[in-house]
C-alpha cells in the first residue's frame, strides 16, 4: 500500500492493497511526500501517523524515513500490525509534521488531509475458538515449519556414493569422485594367514 502526499497536502492511495483483518507484519503502508513545502525542507520536521481504528481508539506511529527511490520524495515505511488490523472496517489517518526553529523559538506544524483505508473482513470460521486455542494451533504449525526444514536440510546433506583407495592404502568415501571426511590408513599385515589360497588379505586400519 503507497500513500503519497500531494503539494496541497492532500493525501491519496497510489497504490491501493487490501487489508484483511488480524494480519501482521506482512504488508507495509509506504508514504512518499514531498522533500520541500513552500519553503520548508520536511527532512529537518519530526512526521507521524495518526490515525483512529473501525472502534474508534486513536494511535500513532512515528515516522522513520529511508533512503527514497522517488526523485524529490522524503520515503517513510511502516509495518500494518494487528494494531491496525485487529478490527475490520474503516480506518481514518492523517499525517502530522513538526519542527521547532529555536534560533527564533518558534514551532512549525504541518497536517495533512485526512485519508481513509479499509481493513476488510473474512468468514471467521474460528471465531468460537478461543485466542489460547488459537495460539495452540499456531505454535504447532511453526513447530512442523521447523520440522519440515529440518527434513529439508538433511535430505541436502552430501551422501556418500563411493569409496577410494590409494596405492599408498588410505580409505575413503567419495561424493561424485571426491573425498569427504578424514578417511583412514590400512596397513597389511599378512596375506593367506589361514592358508588357504582364496584372495582374502587380513589388514589393520590404522590412523582413526
């Protein structure tokens, strides 16, 4: 959602998104105003956001500008809570600008138009559940989150899919041809120990 602040102060919704009710942190209201009102610079002015909720309860939120990708915009970015969503209907909002010139003591305050957004609602189907049941159900989605990444991640995990033995008798495991590990050393001892001639060598392994 972009809010922009016209040169009258005006404000609009440039880029309107909807807003459903008991979402949080996953949108964000973007306001753009100009860098410069008359012949103030806005950059040296205090901003905030006020507004009052669909039950009528007033907030604010201060103002904290970024680096701005609008020529000649000062950029504000606010994360929408569940403190603006928690109840759906109509939410009016004005922004508000102070700066205090204390070479003259003398305070400036600037105020936009008001502009209304609106927090749309959904059909509740847990709207019986309590909010500790809720809570329950969550905290057991992000536990199986947790889990699946987990799966995820050894399931990544290079696999051993050979062995490699050099002349000088070092042992090891192998991924498309590479070694992985530290390996071993084998060491021969003796061969046909049992005496019977049927290819088996007895060795040690040495150097684990």
């Amino acid at each position: 959602m972009v809010i922009l602040m016209k040169s009258n102060k005006t404000l609009v919704l440039s880029k309107p998104s909807k807003l459903y009710q008991k979402e949080n942190a996953v949108d964000n209201i973007t306001i753009y105003v100009p860098q410069q009102y008359e012949e103030f610079e806005l950059k040296d002015f205090i901003g905030s956001m006020y507004y009052t909720d669909p039950g009528n309860v007033a907030h604010s939120e201060n103002l904290v500008s970024e680096e701005s990708d609008k020529e000649g915009f000062l950029k504000f970015k606010l994360p929408v809570t569940t403190k603006i969503t928690s109840i759906a209907g109509n939410i009016s909002l004005y922004l508000s600008f102070v700066h205090t010139d204390l070479e003259v003591n003398k305070k400036y305050v600037l105020k936009t138009s008001n502009l209304d957004i609106t927090v749309e609602t959904w059909d509740d189907y847990f709207k019986y559940i309590s909010d500790e049941s809720l809570s329950v159900i969550d905290d057991k989605i992000a536990e199986l989150d947790t889990k699946i990444a987990e799966i995820k991640a050894i399931a990544e995990t290079s696999v051993p899919d050979d062995l490699s033995l050099t002349e000088e008798g070092h042992l090891s495991l192998t991924v498309a041809g590479e070694n992985i590990g530290d390996g071993v050393n084998i060491v021969l001892t003796s061969e046909e120990k049992d005496g019977v001639d049927d290819g088996l060598i007895d060795f040690d392994i040495v150097g684990i």
